[in-house]
C-alpha cells in the first residue's frame, strides 16, 4: 500500500481553485514538509493528513481547515466496517478517560 493525502478545500474559494492548473503541484508541495513553500494552496484550503493508506482515521473537522485527529489505529484484514468504527471510537473514548460500552437491547 501507498499513502495518501487527505485535502481540505474552502467552497467558497472554489471559482478560483476549480480553474488552478497548479492545484495538483500545490497539494504535493504541501503534503510533504518542506518549509520552502508555506501556504502553498493559498486561501483554498489546507493538506490536513498525509499517511500510509491502511491507516483509518477519527477525526473532528471544523471550520475551512480544523482537522483534529481523535484517534488512529492501523487498517485490520476482514475486519467489517463496524468493528472498525468501534474499534476507532473505544480508543478515542480511552483516551479521552471515557468508556464505551453497547447500549442493551431493548
């Protein structure tokens, strides 16, 4: 597996992103660390997460580009989504001094 690079783009800047013929060259000068290009995607948005790709992510996004990662754990064969899903949310949950536990049926 590779890595990938997750992009935070401002709608409201889209009249001028969507027209970029340098928006691909920007997002790979900003999701690597190099303190040569600051900024590199302008008032567009901002690279939030580069990672290798078998990595599953919790995160809290807000505003334009707020991205807080929660919790992060590796990518599990034959795990399903929902195991996944809790599995994330528990870690965050310890964490953060909480338990997550299963409601009862009702």
């Amino acid at each position: 597996m590779g890595f990938r690079t997750v992009v935070m783009l401002n709608n409201d800047m889209a009249h001028e992103w969507m027209s970029d013929p340098e928006l691909g060259k920007r997002i790979m000068r900003s999701s690597h660390t190099d303190v040569r290009y600051p900024g590199s995607l302008l008032n567009y948005g901002k690279v939030v997460e580069c990672c290798h790709a078998d990595n599953q992510t919790l995160a809290m996004l807000g505003h334009y580009t707020q991205f807080k990662i929660i919790g992060g754990q590796s990518w599990k064969r034959d795990e399903s989504d929902d195991d996944s899903m809790v599995r994330l949310l528990k870690y965050a949950a310890g964490k953060l001094g909480y338990r997550l536990v299963r409601q009862q049926a009702a």
